[in-house]
C-alpha cells in the first residue's frame, strides 16, 4: 500500500461537478468520482460518488473522501476497499496520515491475501515499518482452513508470509490445540512457534475395540 495516498500532493485550482478524472502523471495516480469540492481556504478537497484511486497495481474505492492537504490527513468512509493483487482489504473507514505514512481502517476490517484471512476490530498500519497491527478480536484462518486462531494482538508482516499473535493466544489447527503467550505462523509453510506458558492438546487416534 506504500505511496498509494499520494492525491493529497495534487494541486487542483476549480470545482468539478458530474464524473471526474484526475491523472498525476509525475506520480501516476488517477481519481475518479461523481463530484469533487476544492475549498483552497481550507485546503480541503472532498470527492464523493463512486470514488475510485488507483496507483500502479492498488485501487481504492469509496462513497466519500476528504483530503486535508495542510494536515496530510485522508479519510475515506461508507465502506472503503483496498486492493492489490491478491490481496484486498475492506472496512468502513481508512483514516490516513500522509506525513507519518501511518493510518488506520476501522469498522468491521478485513484482510484477504493469498495465504490467509484476518479480521479484527480496529487495523492500525505503519507503511514505513511495513506492518499492520489487528487490536481486538483479532482472528485470523488460513485459507486451506486447517488452522485457526484467537488473540488479543495480530502482527502481520505481508513480504515474511508471517503473522505474530499476541495475548491469550487460541489456536487450532486440524484436530490440535494450542493455548499460548505467544506464536508465530509462517502462513506458507504453516510453521508454528509457541513462546512463553504454552498448552497443546492432540486427540486420542486411538479407536476401541
């Protein structure tokens, strides 16, 4: 996602109403919307409708946008999507700093990549560390759904493949169970490291007579 929140270096001097295009060539980014309001005073621009943003290979879309150039702060709300290759991530708002290459995805976000899918209650991201933080209910299946897991706290670092759970740590995988501190999944080889006070649980195979 790194870069993809350039639109808020786009100077725009007049106020566009019906479908509108706007093409950054130096740092190619398209927007599209039904209307966009640009209030030089505020240093403000609000785009809504069908608001689409597309930058190499990602693509954001929402109902509504607001950039806040002075702030370097981007909001986009009522159901935000975020794609890139395989992945793609949805929420119903993405708040963004511009400055801090920090933000945050909040209301029902979801992650799909190609390994797994997680979900929690809030997402915060860091594109500088590359890193994205799942607080709350963080959940995560891979997508051979052979295991499963429960935490307080999810760290998931895309170019590893890994993911570090946190708090109260629940886990399933075929018919084990797993209650830790702490684990670390590499989700293509489904590698698992259990750290500090660790409880494993493997069914009995063995059939009566």
């Amino acid at each position: 996602m790194k870069n993809n929140l350039l639109i808020l270096s786009i100077v725009i001097l007049s106020l566009f109403v019906g479908t509108v295009v706007i093409v950054a060539n130096e740092k190619g980014i398209v927007l599209t919307s039904d209307e966009l309001v640009v209030d030089d005073l505020k240093s403000e621009i609000i785009a809504s409708g069908d608001v689409v943003i597309e930058k190499g290979d990602i693509k954001l879309s929402a109902p509504k946008l607001i950039a806040k150039e002075e702030l370097g702060e981007l909001t986009l709300t009522g159901g935000v999507t975020i794609e890139q290759e395989v992945n793609k991530m949805t929420g119903k708002q993405l708040n963004f700093n511009n400055q801090s290459n920090q933000g945050s995805l909040i209301g029902d976000p979801r992650l799909e990549s190609e390994t797994a899918i997680i979900t929690g209650n809030r997402f915060e991201f860091d594109l500088n560390k590359e890193e994205l933080v799942v607080y709350d209910g963080a959940h995560i299946v891979d997508n051979e759904e052979s295991f499963n897991a429960d935490a307080n706290k999810l760290y998931y670092y895309q170019k590893k493949d890994q993911v570090v759970l946190v708090g109260d740590v629940r886990a399933v995988r075929n018919d084990q169970k797993m209650n830790a501190e702490k684990i670390i999944i590499n989700l293509k080889t489904k590698k698992m490291i259990a750290k500090g006070k660790t409880k494993l649980v493997v069914p009995n195979t063995k059939k009566g007579d």
